[in-house]
C-alpha cells in the first residue's frame, strides 16, 4: 500500500506539475533514469517509482540523469 506523500507525488509527476520541479526527483526502477517532475516522457507505473529529493541522492542510489528533462542541470 502506498504512503499519502507517495501519492502526492506520484500525481505531480504524472500531471507534470511545475509547481514541484525542483523539489523532488523520479526515479525509474526499471529503466534506471531518474527525471525532474516536469519531464515529457511517458509516466512509469506506481510500482516502479523511487522518489528522492535531490539529483544526487538518486545518483548515489545507482540512477542515471535523463537526457530528455536533464535533471542535474
């Protein structure tokens, strides 16, 4: 069962919700790539997100940055 604060965020992401860029980061258990909350690619399934709050806590967790939404800048 997932957490509220995982469905908030959760919803940002899949509504592309600018209000949240910068504040949190998905990243994607089975592609390996983590993403700003703003990116066009298409939304993951609920049981593939990792949510962290900056770019270098998913590097550290093993992901790598999106090359479409260029999460670390």
């Amino acid at each position: 069962m997932a957490t509220p604060e995982f469905e908030v965020l959760y919803e940002a992401m899949s509504r592309r919700s600018a209000e949240f860029d910068g504040v949190f980061y998905t990243a994607v258990k089975t592609t390996g790539i983590f993403c700003r909350p703003i990116c066009p690619a298409r939304t993951p399934l609920a049981k593939n997100v990792t949510f962290f709050a900056t770019p270098e806590e998913a590097i550290a967790a093993g992901y790598r940055a999106c090359k479409r939404c260029k999460p670390t800048g």
